[in-house]
C-alpha cells in the first residue's frame, strides 16, 4: 500500500478493472433483485440530484450483489422530448439558423449528434461516481427495441379504445409550438389587474359587468353566465347581449359553477379559451370560437382591426376601444396565477386543438388498489397519500406533443382524413387497402409522444418486452425504485399503471421517495443562484477560475454574475479540492435521512475525506505488524485477549445494525454505525490495545498469533460491509488486507456480505473492556482538563459500583498501563477518601489522579483556570445576548436558535467545571 490515500491514483483504475471483467452483469444465480435507473436526459450532464440517487441506488445493488442474489441495475438514458429539442435549437439558434431552415429529417439528425455527446458525457459521469450498472444491456429511450415496445402499447391501448383522438383545449406553449399535459404547467403568484367591463343587454338601455384578467378574450365570448339563484340576476336569463367590438348576439345563461359572491356575480364564458368556461360550455351547447394562432396571435375569427396582434398586444388595444366607448366601469390591481410552461416560461394559453389522449381511469383503478393492498410499497409511507389523491382525481392524459423529437405517433391519414394507427408504415398500408379496396398514398401524424410515454414502460421495455426473454421472466418485477417526489406524477404513477397493464405485474415491489438536495442554506441549487455544485469537481477538484467560470455563465445578469463571482472567491479561494467518490458517496448516506430535503455541507464530505486517511493508516498499521507474520500461515494455538474478544463482538453488533438499517433504507444510520466503529472502536481503541500485545515480549505466540489474527479479520469484514458505501477504498485495501486473512478471490465486490453470525457477539468480553477504557478515558479526560501532555504518565486511583471490574483491569494491566500511559493504577472502594483530586466520571466509573503530584504550582494553575473562565464567561455573556434580542429569535434560522442554545449549556458546563477544579486547586 501506497503512504498516503489518493482517490485519484486509484478510483478510475479500480473501476477500469470491474468493468473489463464484467463483475456489474447479473449472475444467473440466487434470487433476483434488480433496480432501474431513472434515465438521465440527455440534455448535459448529471447534477448533485442524480449523484445522490444513483449512491443510494449503488449502495443496494453491491449489498445484494455481494449477498448471492441474481443482481441487475439496469443503466439507460432519456430523450426527454421538449428539453433535449430546445437545447439544439439553441445551438442552431446561436448560428442564426432556425430549424425549419434545415427540415425535420437534418434536425432530428442533429439531435442525435448532441445525444451521442450528452450520453457519453453522463456515462463517463456515472463510471466516476462508482456506478455499477450492467454497462453491456446500457439503453436509450427511443433504442430500436424500446422503440417497438413503444408502438406495440399505443396500439394495443387504441385497439382497446383506450387511446383517442380528439379537439379539446389543451395547455398550449406558444413559444415552443406544442401542448404540454398539466403537470408541465407551473402556476406562478403575479401581479396582474381585473377589468370590470359593460356588455349591452340588447333591446334594452341596460347593461351587464362581466370582470376578467384577460381582455383579449373576450373577442371570443359566446356567453355569460349566471348563478341561476342569483336575484339579481335570474330574470335575465335567455336574453342576449351585444357583445361589444364584435357585433355578435351571444346569450345570458344559468349555471351553478359561477359565485355570485365573486366580482359581480357575472361570468363572461370564452370557452375556446379557458378550461372552467369549456365545461360550461358543453354543459350548454355553445359554439367553440378559437381566436388564436400557434403563436397565440389573434386569427381571422375576430375583427379585422386585430388580427395578426399579438395577445398582450391585442389586450391594450381591447382595453382603449372599451374606453372609448365608455364600457370600462374599473380597473383594479389583482393577484393572479399565471400559467407558465416548465421549460420556455411562456404563459401558455388554453388553446382548442386536435390531440391524441390516454383514456386513463380504466388504467387508473387497478394501479390504486397495488398500493392499497400492500403489493407496491411507498417508503416512507406518507408518500402513499400523495400518490392516492393524484390518481384518484386523474384526467385523461394528452399524450401528443408538436415537436419533431422524439417517438413519431404510429399513425397515418388518407387523403380524406381517414387514420390509421398501426405497428409499421407497411401494416398502415395494408389497414388501408383492406378498408378502401385500393392502394392510397398514406400521410404520417407529425406529432411526437410525450416522453413520459416512453418511460412509462421502461421497467418492462429494457428487458426486451414485448418478447418475452429470459430477463424479463427472471427480474421483473424490479426490487425497488429510487426516486424524487417531484415525479411520482409524471413517472411514478405511469410506470404501475403500464406495469400492470402489460407486464401483467407491478413494475417494482417498493418505491424509496428521497428528498432534494439544497445547498448547506436550505437554498435549492440552480444555475441562477449560482449555488450548483458538480458532482465530478467535489469528487476530483477544480481550479477557482474555472469555478467561478462554470457558476457565472449564461443569461445571467451582470450584478448578479459579479455577486456569484465575489461568493465563489470567498468561499473557494484556492478552488475546490479533490475530495474523491468514496468520500462524496459516504457523505450522500450519512445526509440520507428519511424523507427529508438534504442540506449539503462541504465541511461533512471533508470530514469523510479524513475518515478515508484513518481507514488508510489503520489498514498501513494492520499491514506491517502482520506482513511479517501473516496470521493465514500462523501454525500453533491461538489465544485471544480480551480487547480481541470486544472488537469480534463490537463488529457482530455493527453488522447487524448496518444490515437492519439498510433494509430500511436508512442510509444514514447505517453510514453512522459504519462510521462509528471503524473510527472509535477499531481505529481509537482496538488498535491501540493491540500494541501492547504485539510489543511486549511478555506477551505469548498464541496471544500474538490471536490478536494478528483479529487484526486481519476483522479489518477484512468490515472492508466488506463498507464496500457498498465505499466501494473504491474497500477493494484497495482488501487487495493487500485479504490475503493475510486467508481470503479468496478476485475481487471485494463478489465476496459475501458479511453476517452477524461470523462475529458472534460476546457480551462478557464487552463488559469485561468497559472498565479499561473508562480508565483510560478518565486518565486522558484529567490530562485534558490540566493542560497535561498526554504522553506523561501520572498515577490514577479507579472506583467503580461494578464488582467485575477489578478482575477485568488486573487481567489486562499492562494494556492499561501502556495505552493509558498510566504509571500506577490503585483500585479502591467507592466509598474511599481521597486527598485533593482532579477526577473524570465515564459511565459511572470515577478515575482520579492526586493534584499535588500533577501540579507544581498552584497559584500558576489557578491564574490559568480564571483567565480560561474569564474566556468562557465573555463566550457565554455573547451568546446569551443573542437570544436575549427578540429580532434575532423571530428573524434568525430555527437551526441557528437552537445552536446558539446548545452553546450556552456547553459555556455552562465549561464553567462549572472550571469552577470545580479552582476549589481543588485552591486545597492545595
């Protein structure tokens, strides 16, 4: 092994290794267990979200590996239809070429250059984070065999009637030209106004007031509408108004949706153009007048005067012509929602359009009752309610989408308007002669799927459905999908409901929601705040000029360009530093906790950047103590000490705790106890209780063969426990580890996974090493608190209400002596008088060291313990001054209260003892 731990020297070579052998394929042996990745889209690169999701996702996949299941993580990518569109009209854009310059087909075949970049960047990502996906069945959405499946279902759910054609309104992006399903839509909080306008009753000298956000349309109202119970009102019901600017009649009619408490309890109905008015509408059989283009400019359906203006254009000229012709009663300012489409921003208009549609309650129902009798489980199971309330209000789902990227609808149109919807162009053909008695030419749909289409089926469709292979028969069902729950809507539900439909199973047995990961404020992370932190520069490094580079590039403004800049210098100065996967992988678990968002802290990966250098040197420790005397060639009795018997026994109980915890997929507990032992118990005290065994020539062979044994075997089951976690530095050191452990095999990552059962748990010898590091910790706690080098050996007295205890620390005197640098240790009742001490209390156990054969000069020791309480004091005088301004308390993040709260005790707690030790000082 090298001196010091580098993660660049050895992660990418241990990776090219696994994967030249082929160690991610499934075995073909044990129970199944398989995973799908969320593909990724192919519209740049991965970010801290899918870094964090995939570590989970890995961490499962080596765990079940290493049990002797039959193991799959399924690897793919998305074509993620709008969002891979815009990002190469963009670049086309930027060559001042639009892309009906260069047609549909040249198009398309950019988009495919830019997925052969993409998706070559995001593998390259994964292979860096550790990911080990079965690279060999690696699949893309619009694949050729995904591509079949995908036209296999939409024309089996037409035949089933389960998929139509029909005009309705749609949520309509004017800026990218095509209809996006509502759970594309985002409802942004604006400050818009309502106008109050007359409309004309005709025949008569009376008027309406009908209020609206949106003038423009009401060039195209073919009602109004009252409450039918409205008093004011219900006369009026039948009559016509003169729809003003418009010369049209259009009826007053009776409907129970409108308020009368609302405005003036009066609804102008443009049912072309608003979902509320469409319903309305059919309820009353009013005519359906489209106003708008696809750019959502006024048509020829409305005046000539505004035809061609844009909506917000034609909105103030609306507004000034009913000025004009005195029909404005108000204006107020009103706080509104406007509907934005998630990837252009534009306000998106409810727009009446051909489109093709999922009839989704038949499919809807039996994915509701999978979950409710328990065959899909949500972890954690709040999410369940969530799923519930969606699925149980679902509409029907419009799956068409006016792009050119993505899977082509398969059906074709006559010359009369006549569709065919069929598997292939050549299948077209034939339904058409077989409808028409001759050959026509046919015409293909233009529109694309909706790329949740796609994904819906890809738990069944990467395993080669709908043939049915020996994958498919085999993993499917898949164990658990890993997941935000930003998209139990969009994929989640879809997958169970396809799953169910066609693979005639749920797609996976549980559904593991995670949180978002946010910056260490709570901010989410986004290219605008300039907080995003790549994945790839925490794990390898990056230079502060290409740092800040990376976080100020874009539209973005130039006083917040310079802000972001100023941050990044302060925060980074030199740059980021190389902290390396294992690290940022272990940091993902331990901030995994159960359905929370993640706050993530550089300071806690550059705390396990450290636990990596411990892990490295306790194995350096391990090496050269046994390489001379390797225990897997030791010939002759074995004996264990006491210390040996405690870390066999303290490894069973992490074991088991890791094992429990990660099946509840609490990662962070399970990183906790990993964490824990290895540091604390093996690093901070195993391997210290073992020097004096392995030094001193009192020791026998049989106990040095025992704890060079212990050494060995310990250290290489608990290489195999982290390996998931930390899967590059565990199969480093296991290399040189697991030889001198009489261990076999190529690799960490197919060796077994260890059980408690190897390390049974020994509670005598747990009870029998409390006592020796109480003492120890005492001893140590006393040099602490007199400023005595922990190196000098001072004499101790030990008194402790547990009767086994003497027995326990004569048995291993010298190692309390040696590793305590205890000069002389006297066991005394607890009853015993003692002169004037400096004591520390360790789970009831009291040791004690006589002051006056630790101090030489009292007055000097008091002097420092009243300038240390004088420091203390000031701390706590700050603290308390905090809390005692009530803008901090009701301003201040809650985490920062109760911080400044814990630091108040801690001062506390200094100063009484502080104080304590001033009155044993002052006896002497």
């Amino acid at each position: 092994m090298q001196k010091t731990y580098d993660p660049k020297d050895l992660e990418q070579r241990i990776y090219q290794r696994w994967e030249a052998h082929g160690w991610f394929k499934p075995s073909g042996e044990g129970s199944p267990y398989s995973i799908v990745i969320p593909p990724p889209n192919v519209t740049g690169t991965l970010h801290m979200g899918h870094a964090f999701q995939h570590t989970l996702m890995d961490v499962l996949t080596r765990q079940h590996r290493m049990q002797g299941e039959n193991t799959l993580w399924q690897p793919g990518t998305d074509h993620a239809g709008i969002a891979t569109q815009m990002v190469v009209e963009r670049q086309l854009n930027a060559e001042g070429v639009h892309r009906r310059d260069i047609g549909r087909d040249a198009f398309v075949k950019r988009v495919w250059e830019w997925k052969a970049q993409s998706g070559d960047t995001i593998s390259r990502q994964e292979r860096r984070i550790g990911n080990s996906v079965d690279w060999s069945r690696d699949r893309f959405t619009m694949d050729e065999g995904l591509s079949e499946a995908v036209a296999e279902v939409f024309v089996r759910l037409h035949e089933e009637g389960l998929i139509y054609r029909g005009k309705r309104l749609v949520n309509w992006d004017p800026v990218l030209h095509t209809a996006l399903s509502d759970l594309e839509v985002l409802p942004v909080d604006e400050q818009g106004s309502l106008w109050h306008f007359r409309y004309p009753i005709d025949g008569t000298n009376e008027h309406i007031v009908v209020a609206t956000t949106r003038p423009e349309t009401m060039l195209g109202d073919t009602a109004v509408a009252v409450h039918p119970e409205d008093e004011r009102y219900k006369h009026l019901i039948g009559k016509q108004i003169r729809l003003p600017l418009t010369d049209r009649l259009i009826p007053i009619v009776g409907d129970d949706y409108v308020d009368p408490a609302f405005g003036s309890g009066c609804v102008k109905i443009t049912p072309g153009h608003d979902f509320n008015d469409y319903e309305i509408g059919r309820r009353h059989s009013l005519p359906l007048i489209n106003i708008f283009d696809a750019n959502a400019a006024l048509n020829d359906e409305v005046p000539e005067k505004y035809r061609g203006l844009d909506r917000f254009v034609a909105r103030k000229q609306v507004v000034a012509d009913l000025e004009a012709l005195g029909l404005v009663e108000k204006i107020e300012p009103h706080a509104l929602k406007v509907p934005r489409g998630d990837r252009s921003n534009a306000v998106l208009e409810p727009w009446l359009t051909d489109q093709w549609y999922v009839r989704i309650a038949p499919l809807a129902e039996p994915a509701i009752e999978c979950v409710k009798d328990g065959r899909i489980r949500f972890v954690p199971e709040n999410w369940a309610k969530t799923y519930f309330q969606w699925m149980e209000n679902i509409q029907d789902w419009c799956i068409s989408r006016q792009l050119w990227w993505g899977h082509r609808i398969p059906a074709w149109y006559d010359d009369q308007g006549n569709c065919y919807v069929a598997r292939s162009e050549e299948l077209a053909y034939q339904q058409a002669r077989l409808t028409l008695g001759r050959d026509v030419k046919l015409t293909r749909d233009e529109d694309v799927l909706d790329t949740w289409f796609s994904s819906a089926l890809w738990p069944f469709s990467t395993l080669g459905w709908p043939e049915q292979t020996k994958e498919l028969k085999s993993l499917y069902p898949t164990s658990v999908l890993v997941t935000g729950f930003d998209i139990i809507f969009f994929w989640v539900a879809r997958m169970i409901m396809m799953g169910l439909k066609f693979a005639g199973d749920v797609p996976f047995r549980e559904v593991y929601i995670t949180g978002l990961i946010r910056d260490e404020n709570g901010d989410k992370m986004s290219k605008s705040k300039g907080n995003i932190i790549d994945p790839l520069d925490l794990i390898d490094g990056i230079d502060l000029e290409s740092l800040v580079a990376k976080r100020t590039t874009g539209l973005m403004q130039p006083q917040m360009k310079d802000k972001i800049e100023k941050a990044t210098r302060k925060q980074f100065p030199t740059g980021m530093p190389s902290y390396g996967a294992d690290a940022l992988r272990f940091t993902f678990c331990a901030l995994a906790t159960m359905g929370r968002d993640i706050r993530f802290d550089l300071g806690r990966i550059e705390g396990y950047r450290n636990f990596c250098n411990k892990l490295w040197n306790a194995a350096r420790y391990v090496m050269m103590n046994l390489e001379s005397a390797p225990p897997s060639s030791a010939t002759g009795p074995v004996e264990y000490s006491a210390a040996d018997s405690w870390i066999r026994s303290r490894l069973g109980a992490t074991i088991e705790e890791v094992r429990a915890r990660l099946a509840e997929y609490r990662f962070d507990l399970a990183a906790q106890a990993l964490y824990e032992f290895a540091w604390y118990e093996y690093c901070d005290w195993y391997l210290e209780l073992s020097k004096p065994t392995l030094q001193s020539e009192q020791s026998s062979d049989a106990q040095k063969r025992g704890t060079r044994e212990t050494l060995a075997t310990v250290l290489e089951a608990y290489l195999r426990l982290l390996h998931p976690l930390m899967p590059f530095i565990t199969e480093e050191i296991w290399q040189s580890v697991a030889p001198l452990a009489g261990r076999k095999g190529e690799t960490i990552m197919l060796q077994s996974y260890p059980t408690a059962a190897e390390f049974p748990r020994d509670f005598a010898a747990e009870a029998a090493i409390a006592p020796i590091k109480a003492v120890i910790l005492g001893a140590r706690q006393i040099r602490g608190q007199l400023d005595i080098p922990q190196a000098r050996e001072i004499a101790v007295a030990y008194q402790s209400p547990e009767a086994a205890d003497e027995a326990s620390l004569l048995a291993s005197l010298d190692v309390v002596r040696g590793v305590g640098k205890i000069s002389e240790l006297k066991i005394l009742p607890t009853d015993a008088q003692l002169p004037p001490s400096a004591t520390a209390i360790v789970d009831r156990r009291t040791t004690s060291s006589p002051l006056a054969g630790l101090i030489s000069d009292p007055q000097a020791e008091l002097a420092r313990l009243r300038k240390r309480k004088a420091k203390v004091e000031q701390d706590l005088k700050r603290e308390e001054s905090k809390l005692a301004n009530p803008n901090f308390v009701a301003n201040a993040n809650p985490e920062v209260v109760a911080l400044a709260h814990e630091r108040i005790a801690e001062f506390k707690r200094q100063i009484a003892q502080l104080e304590e030790q001033e009155t044993m000082v002052s006896r002497l």
